[in-house]
C-alpha cells in the first residue's frame, strides 16, 4: 500500500464516502446520546455497564463502517475507511475535551477499529480474486470429456 495514496482523492466514489461517513455519524450519535441519557438516569443503568457498552461500540461502529464502505468499492480500502472515519470524528472530539483519558481511549478505538474493518474488506476482496482466478483457470484447461471429444 502506498501510504501517500491514501489522502489521495482522485477516483474516489463520494457517494460510498459520503454515505460511510454519514452512518458512522448517525450510528456514534445514538451511541453517545444512549450513555449520556443512561448516565443521566443512573438508577436504571449503571455507570459500569455503560463504559464498556461505549468502548466496545466505538470499535464497532468504524469497523463495520470501513467494512461495508470497502465491500462497496473493492479497492483503496484505507483511503475509504480514513474519509469516512471523519463521520466518526465529528461527535467524539467535543467528547475529548470534556472526559480526557476516555475521550482518547475512543478516539484509539475509532481509529483502530475503521483499520480493522479496511483490513477485512481487503482480504475478503483478496480472496474473492483468488477463487475468480482459480475458476478462470479451471475453466481455461480442458476437461476430460473435451479430450475424448476431440480424441486426443
């Protein structure tokens, strides 16, 4: 991967752009509005339950943001996950000025999770051009049947 092609923005398709940073702002808003109105109500809910809800889903939601967006695309799977990250960004930044070492702990889950999930989408991509290949050249060598066919 040349990393300086990451932040290139040449043949990008911006509506999988635009739409992945879109759902991981919708998606890390409910999550954040979930723990701020299940911290606000803590007979319900309590504080333990819900840091790891919070942590566990700012992995989560990048992760599955950059997959789908690099399923989409079948290439550049970083560059798709590093823009549509930006989604994930716009809410949890005013979170790290106000919670510090959390705040950060999420902006590393965020980051490591939009990562992981451009890492899946490559190597489901990688394995669905070996299975592609492999049929090419199945298809490509003759077959038993074509053998005696054409007697040889």
């Amino acid at each position: 991967m040349d990393w300086k092609r990451i932040f290139d923005l040449k043949g990008l398709n911006w509506w999988v752009v635009l739409s992945g940073m879109g759902m991981n702002f919708i998606l890390t808003s409910f999550l954040l509005l979930w723990a701020t109105s299940a911290l606000a109500q803590e007979a319900d809910t309590p504080p333990m339950f819900v840091t790891p809800v919070m942590a566990i889903g700012g992995f989560l939601i990048p992760l599955m943001t950059a997959y789908v967006c690099g399923r989409l695309t079948d290439e550049r799977f970083l560059t798709y996950a590093a823009y549509s990250l930006l989604g994930y960004l716009i809410p949890v930044v005013p979170g790290v000025l106000t919670s510090g070492v959390f705040g950060m702990l999420m902006l590393a889950f965020g980051f490591l999770g939009a990562f992981n999930g451009a890492t899946l989408a490559a190597r489901r991509a990688m394995k669905r051009r070996h299975q592609i290949k492999q049929m090419m050249a199945d298809e490509a060598r003759p077959s038993d049947e074509d053998k005696e066919w054409h007697g040889s």
